[in-house]
C-alpha cells in the first residue's frame, strides 16, 4: 500500500473513473454527450501550414514552463510538444505517432518523435477526432460534417455531411465510422460515404450519443442521457447496444457509464450501490464486482478492475481494485485527501500512471499492481499541475499537460 490519493479517469476509456471535474480540456475521441451549447466549427483549409516542432528537453526533473509533454518512461527523455497548455493531442494506434491539437480543439499536427518533425494535417475547429485502426487516416467531425484525411496530410475529403457533435468512432475493421448528433446514431460507409441511422427515432427532447465500437467491428454502444419522449423512441436513460448483423438494439445499463473489458466480452457499469459486471452477450446476470464504487477499468491481462468512488460525493480519491482469480479488493491508494490523475492501465502491463498533487511538490508516479511497487517518473514544483497523463498504445510514452490548476468539486 503507497500514501497517495487519486482522482481517476482512465484514459482509452470513454467513462471518467470520477464525477469530479478536473478543469481538463474534454477528450479527444467519443464521449457522452453534454446538454451545455456547442462550438460551430468552421470549414478546413487544405491549405497545410509550417508548425513548431517538437523540443527535445532530455531528462528534466524540475519543470516551471506551461505546456503539452510527453515522456518516454524507459529513457525518462522529455519533449515539450506545445507550449500552450490548452494543447491537447492523442497516439497513432501503434504509437508511433502523436497527433497534437490547438487550444479548444482546433487544428492538428502530426509529430514524429523519432525524428524531430511535425506537419499540419487538418486546419479548422472539430468536435471529436478518430484514428483509422490501421493508422493510415484521421478523421474529424467538423461543422461541416465527418472529414478524412491520410496521416501525411493529403487527400483531405469531406466522406459525409452529417452530424457528429455527440460522438464519433472510427470501427476496428476500419470500413466504418460511427456518428452522433443529438437525435440520432448514425455509421458512414468509409469507401462510398453513405450513411444510414441505426439509432431508433426519438423526439426532441431526447439527447443520445456515441460512445465505443466493441473489439470485433460489428456491434457499438451509444447512450441515452434524456428520455422524455421515452414513449415514441422506446429508449430510457441508459447505455444500449447496437448490432450492425441483426440490426437489433438492446439495454445494458440504466446509465451511460459503461466500461468495456479489452476483449470486448463483458462489461461493468455503477449504480448507488457498487459496480457491476455482465457479459456482453446477455448470457450472465450482471453481479456485484465491487461495492461503493463508481467506474473503473479491467487491466490488459484481465487479472484485476481498478476502479474509484466519487470523490465529490465521498471526499475518497483513493485508487481500489479487484482481483479477478478471487474478488478480493485491495486500495492501492492510502491518501484520499490527496488529489489526483491517472492515465490509467499501462496497454501491455499491470501499471498504472498517475499524477499527484502533494504537500510541497507535483510528482507523477507509476505504480506496479502486482508487486506494489512505486516508481517516481517526474517531479515538480507544488505550483506546476500535470493534468491529463495518457499512455500511448504501446505503452512507451506518457503524455500530459503541464501548468494551470487543479480544479474542485
């Protein structure tokens, strides 16, 4: 057991592990639909402009400068990105790549590490980005509609004018791209561009949106948030999914906070009384993981459910976890005064990063599940924030912001 506390939202997964809010800039990807007014992007511009590349910082223990960073965990190098802290970005599927986005989420860049460049491959503001699973493409729900575009910046093309403010989701087979506005969920055929709603129809005062693609490519889930004209759409409040085969869809929780297992098979959501779990597939009655929890994620192994409890209503920021082999639950945290942000799950390993604000200074720190082990990855001064660490796929980097402040409940 290590003395630190956590605000948790696991990053890869569309849920935030905490109702508190951090006074983060949103993600970047699908997320549930907000009922506040949204920003009307402007058309693109082919037109490709000179970017800043990335700095090159080498191994820093004491940073002062606001900015978008990414460190390499093996090596401790550090790269600023950005020197805007309301820079945000996110990784090619293979990490290879990392995909820098303007303050308010305008523009994108893609930098290459490896080689120190960087090139403008979209110019205008978006709502949601996605990669293609092969990492070939980039897609963006604008004003205008869904927008692809390869990774070097060419072939910039409007593929359907359809609206995507509530989410949207490249498909693992990489021949669709799922959709939301806010009366309907729709999937857009990659090589042709048509589309066709899959969502039932609701009224106007429905709000529904798209959250996550399950692993095999032929079923996604979306969530309802409102419901008041349940009676015509046939939708409550909650998360259902879609299956593209038999054109059915299906109830799996009476709220949108869903987390996924990396095999797609099963699935966890929260109530008042403690997080559950069912399979995917209907074929198990959902049962009671963890008590008192909020939402979580599985690790890549499937060995253990990280999980936090809502620390606006709980004063706990405390990390928890089940073991899978025999549903012991164990805090991994033992500082929940201590407020904190975790990238979650390292892909290939039993890790978990996170960010902690302490006493005298800003550390972020990796922790072993599995041996309890924990590792100082940086540390700054009190005053300096590191918000939003995320791991690349492959679990070589992390990147987060620097600078700003921490927000409250």
């Amino acid at each position: 057991m290590r003395p630190f506390g956590i605000l948790i939202a696991l990053a890869g997964i569309a849920v935030a592990l905490s109702g508190c809010d951090t006074g983060d800039e949103p993600p970047i990807g699908s997320e549930t639909p907000s009922t506040s007014s949204l920003p009307s992007p402007a058309s693109p511009s082919e037109s490709l402009q000179p970017v800043a590349t990335p700095e090159f910082l080498g191994t820093v223990r004491d940073m002062t400068e606001s900015g978008l960073y990414v460190l390499e965990l093996a090596t401790g190098s550090l790269w600023r990105i950005d020197h805007s802290y309301g820079a945000s970005g996110a990784w090619s599927p293979d990490g290879s790549f990392f995909v820098r986005f303007g303050q308010g989420q305008q523009d994108a860049d893609v930098v290459d590490l490896a080689t120190g460049s960087a090139r403008r491959v979209f110019s205008g503001d978006f709502w949601h980005f996605s990669w293609a699973p092969d990492g070939s493409h980039l897609a963006f729900s604008t004003g205008d509609g869904l927008i692809t575009v390869r990774g070097d910046g060419t072939d910039l093309r409007l593929l359907a004018p359809v609206d995507g403010r509530a989410g949207m989701g490249w498909s693992p087979r990489g021949d669709l791209i799922a959709s939301a506005g806010r009366y309907a969920v729709r999937i857009t055929e990659v090589s042709t561009g048509e589309t066709r709603v899959v969502s039932p129809e609701v009224g106007a005062d429905d709000l529904l949106g798209f959250t996550l693609w399950l692993p095999d490519g032929n079923r996604l889930l979306f969530c309802s948030s409102q419901a008041t004209d349940a009676k015509l759409s046939g939708l409550s409040p909650g998360a259902y999914i879609y299956d593209l085969a038999s054109q059915s869809t299906r109830k799996l929780a009476d709220n949108c906070g869903v987390s996924l297992s990396s095999d797609g098979r099963s699935y966890t959501y929260s109530d008042s009384t403690g997080i559950f779990t069912a399979n995917i597939d209907d074929s198990q009655t959902p049962h009671l993981l963890a008590p008192g929890g909020a939402s979580g994620a599985w690790s890549p192994d499937g060995t253990w459910f990280a999980f936090g409890k809502d620390a606006c209503l709980t004063g706990d920021n405390d990390i928890y976890a089940v073991r899978a082999n025999d549903g012991e639950m164990v805090s991994l945290t033992e500082s929940p005064n201590v407020l904190k942000e975790s990238a979650g799950w390292s892909p290939v390993a039993n890790l978990i990063a996170y960010s902690a604000l302490l006493e005298d200074s800003q550390s972020l720190l990796l922790l072993d599940a599995d041996t309890m082990e924990l590792r100082t990855l940086l540390t700054s001064a009190r005053d300096f924030h590191i918000h939003g660490p995320r791991w690349s796929p492959d679990g070589r980097y992390i990147s987060f912001s620097g600078g700003g402040g921490h927000g409250a409940c």
